[in-house]
C-alpha cells in the first residue's frame, strides 16, 4: 500500500525551472517588510495560516506559465466571493507552514502534493481584520493535473490564470475599499482580484523581474455584491 502522504523531494533533489529561478532567488532573501506594511504581532497573537502560490509551466517559460487561484463562495462569513490563493488555518497536526499550505490546496481543489515541488517559505505577514498571520508558500508544479471545486460551501471556482495576463498592464488598476484599503488589482480570467492576493502578486512579479509598467493612476471600484 502507498502512502498517503509521499515523502517529498529533498533539497537537492529539487531542479528549479530556469524562469522560476529570478523568483525563488528573491523569495530566499526577502523580509516580511518587504511584502506588507503588516508584520505579525510581536507577541505572537494571531491565526497561523498558509497559502500556496502555485506556479506551473507546459513549455517551461513565463510565456505560457499560469498561477492557481480560486474564487471564494459568496456565502461565506468572512472574504467572501473574494479570489485568494489555496489556503487556510493551521490545523494542530500540520508540521509547519508547507505542510499547512499543500493540506488546504488538496481538500480546496484536489491537488495532489506529490506533483508538487516547494520552493521557499516566505515571512509570514499580517492580516488586520480576520488577525491571521500569514506564511506564503511558493511552489512548482511540477506535473500539473486536473483540478477543481471540492466543496461549493467553500470555493466557487477555480483557476490557472495565465502568468502573461497578470502580467499585462492593461490587466492592471488600482482599487480602493471603502474601509480605505487601497492597493493593486488585476481583473483577468473573469477573476476581480483585489487585496492581500493582489497584492502578494504584485510583489511576486516585481520581485520576478516580470512587472511591466502600468497606470496606477486607472482607479476601479470594487463589484457590487
């Protein structure tokens, strides 16, 4: 009998795709300062939790790279209808941040971890308003496989946005909440992303040496709803 979780690839069994690599550099170096003005309470208060940023390649280049994403539920108490990452709370069995993060991602949308390979785990930041602490984790997928909603109480849809429309400054505008949130925001794949997902994407493609400039000054408001 398999096991049901496969041990995963050791450090120097990994091969990072040549495109990735710029990213995974940068991630390897980078302070939480550097991804939000928001760092975790120094005295430790807060919701551990994780996110998978998940990149994939067919022909091994940004050109046709994607990024998973999914859209939340409209019925949910908190964040909802909102586009995140796969992602969610620490349970107690989960032996770090990585193990958090791939967790999540197979009970959201099915993925299979040992398709996956992680490359670094960024500096956790801070969420004000639901008080979670957040640890970014980036990965490789390295075999790509069908993916989709496990459970519609949790996730409306979900996503390979490709990586060249993110990147695409006509994709790309500024949002501003009536909480006074203002940040970045993309609207690609049918997906309005706005927030602490748009904003870590932000800061992947500048950290990547992807971004290209846009017009921060084009201003959209949030969907009604």
């Amino acid at each position: 009998m398999s096991p049901r979780h496969p041990a995963p690839l050791r450090p120097d069994e990994l091969v990072t795709p040549d495109w990735l690599l710029p990213l995974v550099r940068a991630c390897e170096l980078i302070e939480a300062e550097e991804l939000s003005r928001f760092v975790p309470p120094a005295d430790g208060s807060g919701r551990h939790s994780a996110v998978l940023m998940l990149f994939a390649s067919g022909q091994g280049s940004v050109d046709d790279a994607d990024l998973l994403l999914l859209e939340r539920a409209s019925t949910l108490r908190s964040h909802a209808g909102q586009v995140a990452f796969p992602g969610g709370a620490t349970d107690p069995g989960d032996a770090d941040s990585t193990e958090t993060a791939l967790r999540e991602a197979n009970e959201e949308v099915g993925l299979r971890r040992e398709t996956v390979d992680v490359l670094a785990e960024l500096p956790a930041v801070y969420l004000p308003p639901s008080r979670f602490v957040v640890s970014p984790v980036l990965a490789h997928w390295r075999e790509p496989h069908p993916v989709g909603v496990v459970d519609h109480r949790e996730s409306a849809s979900v996503a390979r946005v490709p990586l060249p429309a993110l990147i695409d400054p006509a994709n790309r505008f500024t949002v501003s909440h009536p909480s006074g949130f203002v940040g970045p925001g993309f609207e690609v794949a049918g997906l309005f992303v706005w927030g602490f997902t748009a904003g870590l994407i932000d800061r992947l493609l500048s950290l990547a040496g992807w971004a290209q400039p846009w017009d921060t000054s084009i201003a959209r408001a949030l969907p009604a709803g």
